[in-house]
C-alpha cells in the first residue's frame, strides 16, 4: 500500500450512512442523509459466467449476448501502476476488480428497496473487491474493502461529461463509483494499493437477484435463528433458522446485504457472510450437473450478460469466457477470501480506516503475487530471465538512490554512495550516487526501456537482488537502482523473510464448506 495512502450502519439514515466526505468536509454531497435503506449486494456473483462461460452459442445469439454488456473506461485517474514483469513461463498476474452498485436508477432495482427520491442520484459501490490470479495460476486470492473505510480519492475526469472531480484527501471508500463511474473506483484502489488493476465487473442488486435464481440456490450457514430486523425498522430483512440453507432471489440478495445479525453488526461481519456466499457459489457451479442442461445454460448466460457492466477488455462473452477459463485453473484450496484489515477511525466510531502495519502486509503480498494460502501449493515460477543481452559490468551505467526513508523513520544517512560502492567492487565502475529524492519499502532496479532490461538484471544478480525486483519504469532515464527501507544497512542484501497473512484478515479458503456464520445478540428468534 503506498505511503500516502494508509490512513482509517447498516441502511439508516442520517450521519452514519452518508456516502461518506472529505475529512475537511470536501466530498461532495456531505452532509445529505440517505433516503430509504441502502441495499449491499455482491458484484461477484458475476464469478458465475466467469467459471461455466458460454461455449456454443449460435452467432446470432452470441452477438445478442454481447449486446447485454455494458461497457466503461477502466480508468479515470491519472496515476497507472506498471503492469507486472512476466515470469519465465511468460505468465503475469491479473487483478480484477469486482464492484457492488447499489445504483436505484432502474424499475427492478427500485422495486428491491430504496424510494422513489433515491433515483437518479449517483450511485455507490458498496461492494469492493480485489480478484488476484496468480502468474501460475495456482491460486486466488480476494480482498474485500469494507464500504464504512476512510480513504483518499483521486482526481477522476468524467468520461461522459468530461466533468473533473476534485481529489479527496479522505472519505468513505463506497463514494468513488459516482465520481465518473468504475473507472474511479479502479483509480482509487490503484492509489491505495500500488497494483495494477487489468479489469472490472460491476453489477446492481437486480443483477444479483437474477443471477441467484439462475443458479438454483447457494447453500449458507448460521449457528444460530436469525432476523435482521431493527424495532426501528433496519436490517436487510433475512430470517432463517439455524443451519444450512440454499438461498437464491431475494432472499440471497438479503444474505449479501445484511450486517444487523451477523457477527458484531458491523461492516466487516457483513464482508465475512458475502466471503462464505462467494465459496459456496463456486462450489456449487463446479459441481451443479444441471447447468449442463443448453436451457439452463440459456438462462444463466442471459441473467449473467444482462447483469454485468464491465471495461473494453472484458466487453464480449468471447473475452469473457477466456477468462473463466483462466479462472478455472485454480483449484478451490486455492482460493482465499480476506478482509483489508481495518481499525475504527478516532473522529467517527461508525466508520473505518486501514489497520498500519496489517493491511500493508496484506497487500504487499498480492502486490508480490505470493499466495494467501496457506496450503502446499506450485512453487513459486521463477523470474523471467531478459532476451536482452547485458553489457559488460563497467559500461553499465547506474544511477543509485536512497530510499530508504518511511513514515516512520528518516532515510540511512549516505546510503546510495555505500551500494554505489558495493557496484564498483563488482565491475559496475560506472555506479554513481544519484541525489533523487526516493522512497520505497522495497529495493528495486528500474529501467527505461527492453533494451535495457538485460542491464538491470545483470545490477540486481550482482547484488542477490530477486530479478522479480528489476522492472520497467517511465519514472527513470536510465538503469536505476532504488535502495529500498529493506535494505537500510549492510553489504549483502538481506534474505526476504516469508510473509504470512495478518490474522486481522479474516482468511476463508476455498474449501472450508462448514464455514457458519455467527448471530448477534439480540438478532435471534
């Protein structure tokens, strides 16, 4: 997670369900109660297409369903994240964002909750969620962002319009959808995070509901009698017994939504039910024999396009369904659900920020590509090796900078002039220090251009640095060694130590089919 970027209700109105606003009252619309109970769906039920696709559609009926998908730009800010650095198989990672509208601008949206005063207003994206594919495609991780947490918002331009909305130093996270659509929302969580987001998917609840039905029901849990229902008339409504149930319709909708009644009412038990949905769901798809059947495959392709507003590269069922193919390589324990783990903002009990320390680790393992899981998985594909031949050490030039500055601590007096020196003693009689202001929590080697890649990996072996460490950049005019806070002291680079995922996260895999959801006091019958 960048530096500059880790800083920290249910439906009612009034303060604690604004769409949220700057923290020196900049976001627009601050200050408006919400009108009518706000609904939270899952955007991923989309993950349906994804998994079956639509193999053997006739081309009339193919460019039907092409017809049902709505399209925007990926991204309205300014800032994009180099993509990731192929590995020696030639595979990347991809990141796919998945969003929640809870968009009241449709008859059978309005029809599922809100009023008539909720139309036409901007919607929010209630539902986040980061889908990590690995490079070897051998797991999955999904990062779920609770819609109450604080964060920035960069400037968005309005694809449409061509209206720009203003930076927001902080507000709340479900905001960034009506600031010029998706394409925001793939903005903010490419400032948050530092990962280069290749798609999204966005669907609305009335999307939810007609996916659930063409399913035939995702089987959930409670340990206990449960009714989200408020004497002031809050909650999503869901009633159940104790036990397993199949859920679709409506009633699926309710589950996704409902944060009175599980856990402790908050934000992130609500992440924790959609998280047992999502698995559940795809076991179910893996192994749900009636969606062999061409007229049940009908009604879900229908429901699936209908529902679906994705980017340009994702905008055909064509497109679609290679990526379910991708998706289906990854096996179900494969599979980790998490929670960006969050602690309770100090100016407002009702909303959340990112936890220091937690959510960075988080993150930084996705940003990585290393697995969430903790099961015996592939081992990790090593970095490609560049096409690019190196040139000898000495006429290699280097430019060396010290990042090793954080939040926390001010940069290692003279270091870039120490590994300059370290170059030298290897051959690299060209390594100057360079006086760049940089900072970065890991040490890196930067390049211009392809021609230069074989230069920069030759840097980073000489030093034991991963080659998964030297990448491109536009930031750097030539072979650009970055000291990162990693590596503050010595002459030998230190060993990564393995990284493990913060408890904080909330981890589900994929296979945990006895997950069960905890009730809340006082929301049993």
């Amino acid at each position: 997670m960048t530096a500059n970027s880790l800083h920290a209700e249910e439906f009612a109105t009034g303060p604690a369900d604004r769409p949220g606003e700057d923290a020196k009252g900049a976001g627009k619309g601050a200050g408006r109660p919400r009108r009518g109970r706000r609904i939270l769906k899952w955007s991923a039920a989309t993950l349906a297409m994804l998994v079956i696709g639509t193999a053997g559609a006739g081309f009339v009926y193919y460019e039907h369903l092409n017809g049902n998908i709505k399209k925007a730009r990926l991204n309205l800010g300014d800032a994009p994240v180099p993509e990731a650095t192929p590995n020696a198989a030639g595979q990347t990672p991809l990141n796919i964002l998945m969003i929640g509208s809870d968009s009241r601008n449709t008859a059978s949206d309005l029809k599922l909750g809100g009023s008539k005063g909720d139309v036409g207003r901007p919607p929010l994206g209630d539902v986040q969620m980061l889908l990590h594919l690995s490079a070897d495609r051998s797991n999955m991780s999904v990062i779920s962002l609770p819609r109450d947490t604080m964060i920035p918002i960069p400037k968005c331009t309005d694809p449409d319009t061509g209206k720009v909305y203003p930076a927001l130093s902080l507000s709340m996270a479900n905001e960034s959808l009506g600031r010029g659509g998706p394409g925001c929302t793939v903005a903010t969580w490419t400032e948050l995070t530092g990962v280069h987001i290749d798609h999204f998917m966005m669907v609305d609840f009335s999307g939810v509901v007609s996916m659930a039905d063409a399913i035939g029901g995702v089987p959930v849990c409670v340990k206990d009698n449960v009714y989200s229902h408020t004497a002031d008339g809050h909650g999503s409504g869901l009633k159940l017994e104790k036990g397993t149930h199949p859920v679709k319709g409506q009633q699926a909708l309710q589950w996704l939504r409902t944060r009175y009644g599980f856990e402790d009412g908050t934000d992130i038990g609500r992440t924790h039910a959609q998280h047992m949905y999502i698995n559940s769901m795809v076991r179910q798809l893996r192994a749900n024999a009636r969606l062999g059947n061409p007229e049940e495959m009908r009604k879900l392709a229908e429901a699936a396009t209908d529902a679906l507003t994705v980017d340009d590269g994702l905008g055909t069922v064509k497109k679609l369904y290679d990526l379910s193919m991708e998706l289906q390589k990854v096996p179900t324990d494969g599979i980790t659900m998490t929670t960006l783990p969050t602690v309770q903002w100090t100016q407002d009990r009702n909303r959340l920020v990112p936890a220091p320390g937690d959510a960075e680790q988080l993150i930084s393992m996705v940003r990585d590509d290393d697995a969430l899981t903790g099961l015996a998985g592939k081992k990790p594909t090593p970095a490609a090796t560049s096409t690019d031949p190196a040139a000898l050490p000495a006429d290699i030039a280097v430019q060396v900078r010290n990042g090793t500055g954080t939040a926390m601590e001010a940069p290692a007096p003279q270091r870039a002039s120490a590994v300059t020196k370290l170059l030298q003693n290897q051959g690299f009689t060209g390594a100057s220090a360079d006086t760049t202001p940089a900072t970065e929590p890991d040490t890196e080697v930067l390049y211009p251009g392809p021609d230069q890649e074989g230069d920069a990996q030759a840097v980073a072996d000489a030093l034991h640095i991963p080659l998964k460490r030297a990448r491109q950049s536009d930031d750097v005019q030539g072979v650009t060694l970055v000291v990162g806070a990693d590596w503050r002291t010595g002459d030998t680079f230190p060993k990564p130590k393995p990284k493990k995922v913060p408890e904080s996260a909330a981890v589900l895999n994929g296979e945990k089919a006895d997950a069960c959801m905890d009730i809340q006091q006082g929301f049993t019958w």
